[in-house]
C-alpha cells in the first residue's frame, strides 16, 4: 500500500492498494475527491482512449457530469448510457439492451467501459466489458459503501437469472478502480449499514485487529466521518486484494469472502431479491448465523457469536430471521434448505459453509450435516 498525496478536493491524502495480479495487476486508489481526478489517472493509464460510462439513474443524477467534467478537462472522448436503479437491472433483458446500445453507439475494440454506481452497475457494466467484442477494458468508480469494500475488486461480473443470483457472469479484472469515500455521503443510511456488513466480515474473516477497531470506530464510520471510512475501505481492499491475487478463480481461499453468503444468498432468494432484505442485511444475517452454527457444533465460544450479535443490533443491523422481514410468511427450514441447494452449495446431504473457530478464524467446512443446519434454523425461527 503506498500514500499518493492529497487529492485534489478532499484533506486526506488518497491511498493506493495494489491486486497482484501479473499483467493483469491493477490499482485500487481510495480517497475523497478522486471523481474530479478520475480523467487524469485514466489518461496516465490508457491515454485518450474512448469512454462509455454506465451508471443508474441516481447516481447519474448526482456525479455523472463531475465525471464527464474531469474527462473532458483530460481530452477524453465519452459517451453515457443509463439504466434504472435496482438489482432488477442485473438482468437478460437489461443486459440486451445495453449490449445493443452500446454497439449502436459505435464501441470499438479500444473503448474503455467505466462504471460508475454501486454493486448492481459494476456487475453489470463489468459483464458488458467482458463480453462485448470479445472483452474491453475496464475501469471501476464505485459509489456504494459495498462496491467499495468489496464488489469492484476481483474481477467477478455478472447478471441474474430466474434460477438465482450471479449464476452467468465471466471473471474480468478492472484496469483501474477509483473509490472517491465522499460519494459515500450522499448514500442512504441503509444501504451504508448493508454496506458495512461486507466490510465488517474482513474482520471477522482473518483480522481480529480490524473487527475491534470496527467495534470502536463503526458509529463514525455510519456517521460520516471521512478518516474512518477511507481506513475501513483500505483495509477491506488490502485484505480482498491480498485473497484475490493468492486464489483470482476462487478455488480455495477466496470463497472465504463468502462468510454469511450460504444463509444470506439463500434469504435474499426467500425475499424475492427486493427491498425486504438488501445483500448487505442478507449477509449480516447470515454472519450471525454462520457463528452460532459453529458455537452450536462446538468451534467456536458462544460468546463470539453472541459478541457478533451485540455489534449488529447496535448498529441496526439485522441478525436473525424477524417475521417483519418476510411480511409475516417466513419461510420453513426446509424452503431454506432448499433455496441453498438451488445455490449449488448442497451436495450428498451437506453443505457448504464458512465457519469460524472465534472472530478472526473464519475457514471453510464442507461437510456441515443438514441436520445441525434445519435444528439452527428451526431455533432462529422459534427466537
Ligand atoms: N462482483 C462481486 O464480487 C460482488 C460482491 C458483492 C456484491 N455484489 C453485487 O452487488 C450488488 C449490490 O450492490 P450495492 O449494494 O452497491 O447496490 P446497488 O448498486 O443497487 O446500489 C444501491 C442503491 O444506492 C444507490 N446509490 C449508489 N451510489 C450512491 C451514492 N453515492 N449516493 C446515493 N445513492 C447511491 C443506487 O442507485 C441504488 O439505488 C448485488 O447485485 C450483489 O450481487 C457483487
């Protein structure tokens, strides 16, 4: 990690996270006020090369021209295609029609598509880049808490299918990602909270230090301040980095980020993917939960889990399974389960978890028995 100086806007100097990756190595640059840089650090990349920006409706409303601005000043051609907010756009249709409009727009081999918004728009554009002309170049702002921490490093893109989430999508690495901490202002309270669950779990994870700093430092963080947003952004990308660079295809280690992600993903599928339970609650849920199966197995001491538990509640973060969250229909175990297997993380009667020895000690278990998981289930269901 290096220290680049201040940027141009914000006091603090901008930070520098490397993801070694060979040729494909790219920077990860976290700071306040990078948007009004981003067309210099583009040129000193890829120099004037054209541009299609993609972003959503409201974040195009908030900092696509301070975008086009800086492009401009750097004497790069672009163009801008929009697309309605919502994780309903990480769709085929929506999909199809960007492809379509992007080519009717004249992209050519050398175009470099950058996507500006949160996870749904850096999934989505990230696949357009992978697919269109056989793969383009590709450069990440991201605007969410989320896609900070998390969506716009490693290269995963993709869209969502009928069968469930992110199940066609291709590995396609950014040249370059640009998360500007000061668009985090202007992001809804809830959705910075779901954001924080993905940034708490590098701490949970592997790094015991950076869950206690998280413990004193997330009321800041939810509150706004700037320092203790761009140290928790740094961190969780020197942490995704460092995983991504060790297993990019995720055949070992990486599908350690997946903590929380077999109950979450499989919540979120219960909901109908809607407002009911965004990712970041999903995944906060599934935390809790992934702990409390391992206190339940005997890893872990109860009073982890229980410590998790605390953390979220105090931040308004969701951890169990609240009628409210399903309008009253909560769904059994056995849909529950079920929804896992459609996940494909069921196989020969077990599951697939990330489980924990204590915070800090996350690892993967691959033979959790449904039995333990329909008994935790049936328990939260009961609480
Ligand atoms: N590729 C990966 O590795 C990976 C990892 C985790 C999650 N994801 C995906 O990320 C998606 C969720 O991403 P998300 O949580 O960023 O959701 P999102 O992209 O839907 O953004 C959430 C909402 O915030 C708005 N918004 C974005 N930035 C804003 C800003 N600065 N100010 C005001 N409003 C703003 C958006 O318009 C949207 O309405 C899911 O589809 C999930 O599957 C991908």
């Amino acid at each position: 990690m290096s220290t680049d100086g201040p940027s141009s806007t914000g006091s603090l100097p901008s930070e520098t996270v490397t993801v070694a990756l060979g040729e494909r190595a790219y920077d990860i640059v976290v700071g306040a006020g990078l948007l009004d840089e981003a067309g210099a650090r583009l040129v000193s990349l890829i120099g004037t090369r054209p541009v299609l920006v993609i972003s959503d409706e409201t974040v195009a409303g908030l900092y696509l021209v301070r975008l086009t601005d800086a492009l401009k000043r750097a004497g790069i051609a672009h163009q801008e295609i929009t697309v309605p907010p919502g994780e309903a756009t990480k769709s085929f249709a929506s999909f199809g029609r960007l492809a379509e409009e992007a080519l009717k727009r004249g992209v050519e081999r050398g175009t470099v598509i950058v996507a500006l918004g949160g996870g749904v728009v850096g999934d989505l554009a990230g696949f357009l880049a992978a697919t269109l002309l056989r793969g383009l170049d590709f450069v990440q702002i991201p605007t969410t808490l989320l896609a900070q921490v998390d969506s716009s490093v490693g290269g995963k893109t993709g869209i969502n299918t009928g069968v469930g989430k992110n199940l066609v999508g291709a590995f396609h690495q950014p040249r370059l990602v640009l998360a500007d901490i000061a668009t985090l202002d202007t992001l809804d309270a809830r959705e910075l909270r779901a954001g924080y669950a993905e940034t708490v779990k590098y701490g949970l994870i592997d790094d015991p230090a950076f869950y206690d700093w998280c413990e004193e430092n997330a009321g800041a963080l939810i509150a706004g301040d700037h320092a203790a947003r761009q140290y928790a952004v740094v961190t969780a990308c020197r942490a995704k980095a460092r995983i991504v660079a060790e297993d990019e295809r995720e055949a070992g280690a990486r599908a350690l980020l997946n903590l929380g992600h077999t109950f979450g993903h499989a919540l979120e599928a219960a909901t109908g993917y809607s407002d009911a339970l965004l990712h970041g609650e999903s995944v906060a849920i599934g935390i809790a939960m992934a702990f409390d199966l391992s206190a339940s197995l005997g890893l872990c001491p109860p009073e982890d889990a229980a410590r998790v538990r605390r953390h979220f509640a105090a931040h308004d973060l969701p951890s169990g399974l609240d009628a409210k969250i399903f309008s009253g229909r909560r769904p059994s175990s056995s849909d529950l389960i079920e929804l896992m297997a459609a996940d494909k993380k069921v196989k020969d009667g077990r599951i697939r978890f990330v489980l924990a020895r204590g915070i800090g000690q996350a690892f993967i278990a691959d033979d959790v028995a449904l039995e333990a998981v329909r008994d935790l289930l049936d328990r939260a269901a009961a609480a």
